[in-house]
C-alpha cells in the first residue's frame, strides 16, 4: 500500500537521458524520475512513490486528495 500526497509538477528536467519531474508539495520539492508515466507536463499533479511518478492525478482528484490529508493533519496537530 503507497499513502502518497499529490505533487504539483513544477519542472521538467533531463539528466543522463531520464526524465523527471521537479513536484512540490507546501515548499518541499522532490525528483521523481517519469519513466512510468507518458505525457506528464507543468503544472500536473503526481503521486511519488520510491522515486518514481506512478500516477497522474487530474486538478479535481488532487484537490480532493489534498483536502482529505489537510483534515488529517489538522487531527492530528489537535491530539
């Protein structure tokens, strides 16, 4: 089972003939390689997973992902 927190794809860049995703996700950027995923562009969401982009989220299925783990992270912080 991944729990993966949709990324925002903010860059696309190539290194040693890969290519990958810059995503981010409140400040914290990560590299994720794209070699899964085709036609991964700016501005997409992903979920992350060892490195990897395994999937590609549309805008509405990253809000309402993003909004679930905002209410579990408030949860949380109240503990």
């Amino acid at each position: 089972m991944c729990l993966a927190i949709p990324c925002k794809v903010i860059d696309i860049i190539e290194e040693d003939g890969e290519k990958y995703a810059i995503a981010e996700y409140k400040g914290v950027k990560q590299k994720a390689k794209l070699t899964l995923l085709e036609d991964v562009k700016i501005g997409d969401y992903i979920l992350i997973h060892t490195g990897y982009a395994i999937e590609k989220l549309s805008e509405e299925e990253a809000k309402l992902s993003l909004e679930a783990w905002e209410e579990l992270f408030k949860a949380l912080e109240e503990e």
